[in-house]
C-alpha cells in the first residue's frame, strides 16, 4: 500500500454515497485531488476549512463517504467530529509535525503525491461506488467442444436475472462466436471486448455497467464481429473486478484452452461448473480440462449431460473425475425451437434448463450465505 498507516482503514458502505470532501487552500494540492477524483469517477466537495457544526445534511464533513485533509489544512481541523475515512494529504515530505496533527485530528492514513495516488483512487473509486459484499461468480467451461457450457451460461445469467439478481454474463472465449449471438443481442448497442483491451488501472463498476449491451435484464460483456483482439490478463482482472464490485451474480464463459487471461479469470471465480456429456471420450477430454482448471480453482463441480454411454450416469462421470457433482443437465428438446423464436436459454421458466439453473442458484447461494455467516462469527 503506497499509503502510511495512521488508523484502522475505513470501512465503505455498501450502497452508493456522495463524493469525497476535499479540505485544503493548497491550490497545486488541490488540482492533484480532483485529478485523482476524476480517475475515480468521484464528485467532491471542496472546502478551505471544515463545515462548522449542524448535523444533518448540511454538514459535509460528517456526511462526506471520505474526507481528504491537506496538510495545510490540518491545524484548522482541530476540533472537528471524530469520524472514520479522514486522511491527511501532502505533496512534500514527512514532517513530524503532520504525525501529530493526524493524531489530533483522527486521521487514519497520511498519504504523500505523487507515491500514494494509485492507492487513493481505488479508496475514493470504492468510497463513490460504495463496495459491499462481491457478486457471487461462477465460471462455466466445456469438458470437449460442443459441451453446451455457453448454452449453459447463458441459462444461467437469464435465470439469474428473471430472479431480479443483479446479473452480469461475460464471454470469456474470444473464439467462441459471441455469446451475445446466443442471446440475440449481436446487434444491441454497446461495448464489447475490444473497448477494454487496453484498460490496465480500475474499471468503475457502474461505468462498466452502463456501457455494456442489457439483453433479457442482465448486462451481457460480449466480443465484437471484426477482426480478434487480445485480451491482456491486466485487462481480464480490470474488468472482472468491476463487473464483481457490482454485486449479485456474475457469470463467466471460459475457453478449454489456458493462458494468462484465463488464468486471471480463474483466480476471481467462487466456483467453477466443468460442463461432461456422459462419454467415455468426453471424460478423458474433461480429465485434463480438470487438471488444468483445477490448478487456479478451489472449487471446481462436475455438471453432467446425457444421453450416457452404456454403463456410464451423472455419479459415475463425477467419480472419474474426482469432483463433486454439482447436477445433471436435463435434456431441452424444445431449446433448439426456443431459440428460433427469440427465446434465450433458460428463458421458459418452466423448461427443464430453467428449472436446472434455478435450484442450482439457490444452493450456491445458500453456501455463499453460510459461509459468510461463519466468517462473521469467526471474526
């Protein structure tokens, strides 16, 4: 962290609050800040000293997400509010001095120009956007070609969505046609892939949301129809982490092949579904997707498809992997005339893939409840 420690760091809230209050008089300081607050789609407030008394909403320095002192400034600061998310900003060296203004005034951090500024935009991007608990991700990928791991993405991110879930799908394969295709949004208006080739810093999490095509009630992160671009992994993680500060679900179409940009993916994933027709030959292809997945991922379940080879089930499939069975696909005779007429995968509420992804959510999301819950406890 670029940032020196004075205090406990400030805990964000979860919901979307208000900018950041900038108090200084230190004009070089200032233009610093706010070029700061403009990376992080953050709007401040700017004050020479802190707003006098009152409560409510009139007083910017208690209602303020972060308040961001320069040390010019700190001596005026004297007397105001204990509160968490004050921090003391200079462009100079360390004084000593500032140590013990930062004590008197509760400042948690004291942050130097321009060492700190990478550090300060994340906190003021996450005090703008507001970061609470992360979307639940779950990665979809293919044990052979032809698995149906995008069909069964796609079902899962409409479910999700039809749930009134926060929803967000995004196609991980760049060779795999365009999962916006599979939704029949190649042509909805908004950004795709190339757009975010070269982003390398944060990706705002409403930005990204805003930009992206909506099909079906869910954001949907797709790749363009022209030529290929490359992803790089710094891109992957950018994107991914926006997409997961958004909160409730994201879903991630992965390739069968593994690079640095997969390998990005992985590491952000809750768990991963490895899509197996019930063949012999489409297990051993699965065997080694496993292996390679596996290496990246916690927790990684076997979704199982019929028809089976003879002598094989769901169970069986599992066992030779030796991973946990998350389900068995059901057979859709209808999906392929779904489909046809405009209908999603998973948008027949009453479908046999429908009903598969929906009692899937609420077991997933019952874990990630416990699971919270026990690390709640144990903190």
């Amino acid at each position: 962290m670029a940032g020196t420690r004075a205090g406990d760091r400030p805990q964000a809230a979860g919901v979307r609050r208000g900018g950041p209050l900038i108090v200084t008089e230190d004009v070089e300081l200032l233009d610093d800040l706010l070029r700061l607050c403009a990376a992080a789609g953050a709007e401040p407030e700017v004050c020479p000293s802190p707003p006098e008394g009152g409560d409510g909403d009139g007083d910017g320095w208690e209602r303020a997400p972060m308040v961001l002192v320069g040390d010019d400034a700190a001596q005026r600061c004297r007397g105001a509010v204990r509160r968490r998310g004050v921090m003391i900003v200079g462009r100079g060296q360390d004084v000593p001095e500032i140590w013990r203004r930062a004590v008197e005034i509760g400042a948690e951090y004291v942050l130097r120009l321009p060492e700190s500024e990478s550090w300060l935009v994340d906190q003021l991007a996450n005090a703008a956007e507001g970061v609470g608990r992360p979307a639940l991700t779950v990665g979809v990928i293919g044990g052979r070609g032809g698995a149906g791991a995008s069909t069964l993405a796609c079902a899962l991110a409409v479910t999700a969505a039809g749930a009134g879930r926060r929803t967000t799908l995004i196609d991980g394969d760049p060779l795999g046609g365009g999962i916006d295709v599979l939704l029949g949004g190649e042509r909805a208006e908004g950004k795709r892939w190339p757009d975010f080739a070269h982003s390398r810093g944060r990706v705002g999490g409403g930005a990204l949301e805003e930009s992206l095509p909506e099909l079906h009630g869910l954001r949907v992160l797709s790749w363009g129809r022209d030529d290929w671009v490359a992803i790089p992994p710094q891109a992957m993680r950018a994107v991914l982490a926006a997409a997961r500060r958004l909160g409730g679900v994201v879903v991630v179409d992965l390739p069968r092949r593994f690079d640095e940009s997969v390998a990005e993916a992985l590491a952000q994933l809750d768990l991963g579904l490895l899509v197996v027709p019930g063949e012999l030959r489409a297990v051993a292809a699965a065997k080694r997707i496993a292996s390679m997945a596996g290496a990246a991922l916690d927790d990684l379940r076997v979704v199982s498809r019929g028809p089976y080879a003879a002598g094989l089930d769901a169970p069986w499939v599992a066992q030779a992997l030796e991973l946990p069975l998350a389900g068995e696909l059901p057979l859709d005779n209808g999906l392929s005339t779904a489909q046809d007429g405009g209908a999603p995968p998973g948008g027949s509420a009453r479908g046999p893939m429908a009903r598969f992804c929906t009692a899937f959510w609420e077991q997933a999301l019952a874990e990630e409840r416990s699971a919270g819950s026990a690390r709640g406890g144990a903190s």
